[in-house]
C-alpha cells in the first residue's frame, strides 16, 4: 500500500511555527474566516505521538485542513496574523459537508467564508474520554461574499473580464426603487444591479454615488 506523505506549507516550514489551529473550548464557540489557501487532505497523528494514524483495516486515517482569515488575535503571539487552521474530520466533516450542500456549492474555494460552531457535546461512548464535540457550520462561496461586500459595504464591484461590446448598450428601464417611487439606473448599468440598487432606500444608494 503506497501512502502519500504528509504535506506541508513551504513557508510555515522555513519560518518554523506555522498557523495555530482553530480552538473551540467552550459550547457556543464560533471561528469564521474567509479560506486564503488551497484547502489540502493530509493523515491525521496522533496528538502525543506525532505518528501516522490508520484505521483498522490498514488504510491511512485522512482529514481535510482548510486556513481561513479571522479577526482573532493571540497575545501571546506577538506576530499573530489572525490565520487559523480547521482540521475536518469526524462529525465536523459531516457539518461542513452538509453546509457546502446548502450553499449549493460544489466544495469549498479560496474566498469563500466559512464558519464553524461548537453547538453542544455529544454522548460519551468511552469512559476517561471526553464526550464528542458537535459542530454546526455555514459557508458562503466566493460569489456570494463578494455580492454581501458590495451591498452591505459600498464596495465596488468586480472588474468584469470580458471585452466592452461595439455599440453602446440600451439604457436599462427605470426600476421601482424601495421608497415607492421610480429611480432611473446610470446608462449601461447591468440589469441585475440595476436591481439590486433598486432595492435601497435614497440614503444607501446615495452613499454608494447613485
């Protein structure tokens, strides 16, 4: 049986700490942070050990590592970048699968946003063990987070990449604005945020220069 090696950042390995993992010590805990890199399937070790763990019938005990970007910082870690590793497995595989379904997503992307909670503890099986950690999660694709930015924040939206076309596009129709009345969309406003504008009150779309 051919197994892969553990993989590691080439960065976290030259500069010799690497990001700290995500900690849920307390029921209610929730660490959310948008995916900044690849996320990798490496084998789980055992915690005192550092040795490979394997199932019972040989094969290697695999789990999913995403690094996300929060807000949280160590004072402990004087050089702490707020970057923190989740290590999927078990029932907090199972929460994040069923968030990416809900997300009608296809798995998770850089960008994307996802956010773990430690809802409650399960039923404890092994006597001298802790019971189980139930998890809950929910995860936005890159699309949707950059659609939430623009509304919520003003900020801009992305640069289209395809080429402008010939001839200048027919204005788009006024739409019903959300006071009642009707606002005119900019000439050559694409229809759907044309919509979405349309959706503002007078206040927010002035504060986004419309």
């Amino acid at each position: 049986m051919t197994i892969a090696p553990q993989q590691y950042d080439a960065n976290d390995f030259l500069m010799g700490g690497g990001i700290p993992a995500a900690k849920f010590e307390t029921i209610g805990t929730t660490v959310t942070g948008q995916i900044c890199a690849q996320p990798e399937v490496i084998q789980q070790t055992d915690l005192d050990t550092g040795k490979p763990l394997f199932w019972d019938d040989g094969r290697p005990r695999m789990q999913l590592v995403v690094t996300v970007q929060t807000n949280l910082r160590d004072p402990e870690m004087p050089d702490d970048d707020g970057q923190r590793k989740f290590y999927v497995r078990a029932k907090l595989q199972d929460a994040v699968r069923q968030a990416v379904r809900a997300a009608k997503a296809r798995g998770l992307e850089i960008g994307g946003t996802l956010s773990i909670t430690y809802a409650a503890d399960g039923e404890q099986t092994r006597r001298g063990f802790n019971p189980p950690k139930i998890y809950t999660a929910t995860y936005q694709p890159p699309a949707a987070v950059a659609a939430n930015e623009f509304l919520n924040q003003g900020s801009p939206a992305p640069a289209q990449q395809y080429a402008p076309p010939q001839q200048a596009p027919a204005p788009a129709p006024a739409a019903p604005a959300a006071d009642g009345g009707a606002w005119t969309p900019p000439p050559g406003m694409d229809p759907a945020q044309a919509a979405a504008l349309a959706a503002l009150t007078p206040q927010q779309r002035q504060a986004l220069g419309y």
